[in-house]
C-alpha cells in the first residue's frame, strides 16, 4: 500500500479527540486514504472505512459477513470472540442470510412503529415516576443512576418480562463486558453471570408462558410453529437485554448535556416540542455512541470506494467518520437540530441496522420533553472537565452527569 | 411514480412508515413493510424518495 497511511500507522481502538469529536485521525484518513488499513489490538489489522458512502455500500453488501465466529472476524478487544461459550448460541447480530432473516423477523413485529407507540403511555409513567424522584431529591444528584440508567431498564425488563429488581445484577455485568479495560477473563465470567441467569429465567417462563411479555409471547408462537429452541431465546433475551438499556442510557445523558450547553438549541425544542424527534436524529448523528461496532470480514473479494477487499479481511465501517463526512453533512462537527439528519447511520445500515431504534427514539423523545419541561431550570453541577466520559468503553457515554434541579 | 417494495430483503426498521406513516406500514406479525400509496403525488412523492435513500436494506425502490 502506498500513501500517508501505512499498515500499524494507525492502531485501533483510537480516542475521541473531545467528548463531542470524532478521533482526529478519522478525518485525516477519510481525507486522505478513506479506505486504509489499520492495526487490531490482537496485532491483525482490517481495512477502516470512513466515508458516508462507502460505510453505507459496506454494509449492506452480502459479502461482508456479521459472523464473529468466523476466525478471521476483527476484533477490537483481545478475547472478545463469540462462542467462548459453547452452550451460547448465536445472536442475529452474528448471523448471515439466509439464517439472519428469519431469526430477524420472528421477533420484528414486536418492535414495530406501532407496537412502539403502544408502549408510550407507560414509557411516560416510568419517565415521569423518575422526574419526581428527581425533582424531590434536594440538591445534588447524578442523572445518570437517576433518569439514564433506570428508564430504559424498566422498560426494556418489562418488555421482556424480567424482574427489574434483578437490574443491578446484569447492570454491573454489562458495564464489565463492554469496558475495553476489564482483563478478558473478567469480561468472560461478566458474560456467563448474564447468560446464566436468562437460562434460569427462561427455563421458568417456559413452564408458564405468559403472553404479557416478550419472552413469553415468542415461547408460545415459537412453540406453535414448531421452531422453540431454548438456547436460541436465551441468546435473543441477552442481546435485547444488554442492547436495550446501555446505548439508550448513554444517549439520554448526552443528549441532556448536549442540548445543556447549546441553550439556543434547546429552545429551538422548548419552543416547538414537535422538533425534539428531529433533533433526536441530529444527537444520534452528533454522538455516535457505537462507533466500530460494525465490523464485517469479506466472504468473497469485494470492491468498495475504489479498492479492491479481498476474501478473508476484514473491514470496520466506521459510523462516526461516516455520521461526521462532510460529504453528507453540511458543517458535520457542528450540532444542528434543524439539519434532519435521518440518513445518519448511527444505528448501523444493511440488514443488521438496529431492532430496537423506535424504541430508542420514542425513550428519547419522552425524556427530552418531560424533563426539559418539568426541570427547565435544570443545570450541570460540575465543570466540563470533571465530567467522567466513557472513554474506555465499547459503547461512549458517561458515568456520571451531576446536576442540580433549582 | 410506482414504489417498488421488496419485502423479501425488508429488515423491517421502519424507517419508512416513520418518514410517511400515510404512505408505508408495517405487518403486525413479522414487521416487513406495506405500501399503501402504491403511486404517491407531492409531497408523498418527496417523502416515497426520502424513504428509499434511507431505508437501510435496499427494499424500497422508484419507477419514475
Ligand atoms: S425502511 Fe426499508 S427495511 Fe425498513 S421497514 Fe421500510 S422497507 Fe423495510
């Protein structure tokens, strides 16, 4: 190869340059080589692709496969690879067609635009329920434990029909599998503690399944048609479990801080509440939480964006370069809620694009509106400086967001 | 204008029925979308073009 970039020049993960950019080099390459290799904790290396286009034509291109069983699968983390467990059977997330369809679509319709808006009146109670505690807490308290987390937890545990009195359990679990930090050992057993307990709860639910949840609702069909396999549903409840509420946390919080420190921007939806959807889809551009969580490995040669990826590499389509090309954005590094964002791919593209996004977007827009309304004097209690951002983590986010109610 | 829906490779994200829930649906039971302006006019016709660039599967198509 030849140009700026060099194999092992770069190597991944790479920091956000701020909290609210992109690493540096994204643009760098994207200007320069958009389609170069980079180096892999493990010492492999896999090509990086960072433009809007590119990422897109990545994506929903069949000859990438999903598939992190596949050796050559990159890998962000050492030890990250799937199936360490044996008993553990894949997710859609790892599946290709002509399995990924199917699997995909017998637990689509419940989360269709309509099934989502038929959750909202009880979203509301949960984000209102969490509003008082907030509003009768005096002083200092951290919207993280007490809006962030709690919300899309609750609902995602009731959706499912898990206990939420057991949410400090996968909490602390997921926290640990998806820190870049933790030793792969720990991660391991993070991974086994959650696993394990689906297992029992399932086997519980499939001796009374009950049509009040989705977990018992796909034991019933699935059974009906002839298709119920155990291990499969215990891995569709820890992917929706563990997708469900750490990417939407982390978006609520952000967004909150967002919209804090660009006051012009929240009276855009102070104002017009009819713009906070709008300008939920600029937040998810803006932020980008999983950035290279769209890793795929080439099952023949493909050509993309002018290069030609052979058969057995890897590739990482890179949803912050993309979400960030001016190319697709007119001023990307600037937030803009009036933009209309939508072709963001900040929930992926292709086949494998978010099951759960009009769940995510209606838990935003619910907490936008019923906080910004409720709390309008709401303020950061902290400087910038000494916000903890997830900086070691698969997913970006924070730890903490201190604020003060009054 | 015709859209033109695949629902073989629909992945059933909704995009669509968010960017016009008067002219795309979505079945109750596996997600996959419906048309129910087959041939849009005006702005349902902008919309239609929105849906397609965004639809994340390539399941939606145009014949102009
Ligand atoms: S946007 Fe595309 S993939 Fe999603 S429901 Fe509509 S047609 Fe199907």
């Amino acid at each position: 190869m030849t140009g700026v970039m060099e194999t092992a020049d770069l190597s991944f993960p790479l920091a956000r340059e701020c909290p609210f950019s992109p690493p540096k080099e994204y643009k760098e390459i994207r200007e320069a080589e958009p389609i170069s290799k980079v180096g892999l904790p493990d010492g492999t290396w896999a090509w990086a692709i960072t433009r809007h286009e590119d990422v897109r034509a990545a994506l929903s291109d069949p000859r990438f496969s999903a598939d992190r069983t596949n050796p050559n699968f990159p890998m962000l983390v050492q030890g990250q690879r799937q199936n360490q467990n044996p008993d553990f059977e894949k997710t859609i997330l790892s599946m290709d067609a002509p399995e990924h369809g199917p699997a995909r679509r017998a637990v689509l319709g419940e989360f269709t635009v309509r099934r989502m808006e038929a959750l909202r009146p009880r979203i509301q109670e949960i984000v209102d329920e969490r509003v008082d505690a907030m509003l009768a807490a005096d002083g200092e308290i951290d919207l993280v434990a007490e809006l962030s987390l709690p919300v899309p937890s609750l609902v995602i545990c009731e959706l499912l029909g898990v206990p939420y009195s057991d949410h400090d359990f996968f909490q602390v679990r997921t926290a640990a599998m998806l820190s870049r930090t933790r030793t792969p050992e720990a991660r391991r057993e993070a991974f086994d503690g959650v696993v394990g307990y689906l297992d029992k709860l399932v086997t519980t639910k499939e001796a009374a399944p009950s049509d009040g949840d989705l977990l018992g609702r796909q034991i019933i069909k699935l059974r009906e048609e002839g298709t119920y396999h155990h291990g499969k549903l215990v891995s569709l409840a820890f992917l929706l479990l563990v997708a469900g509420h750490e990417t939407t946390a982390n978006m609520i919080s952000l967004s909150t801080l967002a919209l804090l420190r660009n006051p012009e921007q929240l009276a855009i939806i102070k104002a017009d509440p009819g713009k906070t959807l709008v300008a939920i889809e600029e937040l998810l551009r803006y932020f980008t939480i999983v950035d290279a969580a769209t890793a795929r490995v080439a099952v023949a040669d493909v050509e993309i964006g002018g290069v030609t990826i052979k058969k057995d590499e890897g590739i990482l389509a890179l949803g912050y370069s993309a979400n960030r090309d001016p190319s697709a954005f007119e001023n990307p590094d600037e937030l803009d809620i009036d933009r209309g964002a939508r072709h963001h791919v900040a929930f992926g593209f292709g086949a494998h694009q978010c099951l759960g996004q009009n769940l995510a977007r209606m838990e935003l827009q619910i907490v936008i509106d019923t906080l910004f309304k409720r709390i309008p004097e709401l303020k950061i209690a902290v400087p910038e400086t000494e916000l903890p951002f997830k900086d070691d983590a698969f997913i970006f986010g924070l730890y903490a967001l201190p604020v003060t109610c009054e | 204008m015709k859209i033109i829906a695949d629902t073989g490779r629909c992945v059933g994200a909704g995009q669509c029925v968010l960017t016009d829930p008067e002219v795309f649906d979505q079945t109750e039971d596996d997600g996959t979308v419906i048309v129910l302006v087959s041939e849009p006019m005006g702005a349902a016709a902008d919309h239609a073009r929105d849906a397609v660039h965004i639809c994340p599967s390539q399941a939606l198509s145009l014949v102009e």
